[in-house]
C-alpha cells in the first residue's frame, strides 16, 4: 500500500477514534466509546483482533476499500497504538452490549 494513503487513513483513525478509551481488561484490550457504549476493537492479548464491521465498513468507504484490503490496515493500526502484534483478525456484526458494560466497568 502506498505509504502516504496509510498516513492518512492512519491519520483519519485517530482522528474518528479520538473519544474512544483504551480499556486493559484482563486478557484483553478493547477500544471503547464510553459515552455510547459502543465498541470498536477488541486485542486478545493472544494475537486475535476482533474488529466491528459496520464502523469499519462505512469507514473504508472513504478509501474506496474492501475488507479484503483494509482488513491488513486495521490490523497495522492496532499494533501501532497498542505497540503489540496481530497475528489474527477477525470482524463481528455483533453488537456486544452486554460485555461493553462488563469491559467498562473493569478492574482487570
């Protein structure tokens, strides 16, 4: 991928990403939007990233890319911000509502 197109979705990310927190919650690390609870990401800190489709999706619209595609760049991202490595990436539509509450209110 040419580098300055990563820059700038990079840039994007942590632009549209901004307001979420990083959560250490045991096994694993979530990206949160506390005031919504709504989750973006979750790092199991065995190397799986779980990814939410519809936000990731629409966000790659903007790119002209498909998952096939972004699914690498998402991937980059993560271990750029956690400073870890992925190993696997995986997406849900899942809304997980009921474990946002739970990673929320973790105390590891």
């Amino acid at each position: 991928m040419n580098i300055i197109i990563k820059k700038r979705i990079f840039d994007k990310l942590y632009e549209d990403l901004k307001h979420a927190e990083i959560i250490d919650c045991g096994s694993s690390i979530w990206v949160v939007d506390r005031e919504k609870k709504y989750w973006y990401l979750e790092y199991e800190k065995s190397g799986t990233l779980w990814w939410k489709y519809n936000f990731f999706d629409n966000f790659f619209l903007l790119f002209s890319m498909q998952q096939h595609k972004y699914e690498q760049v998402i991937a980059e991202w993560v271990e750029e911000v956690l400073n870890s490595r992925v190993k696997t990436t995986r997406s849900t539509i899942m809304s997980l509502n009921t474990l946002v509450d739970k990673v929320l209110n973790c105390d590891k």
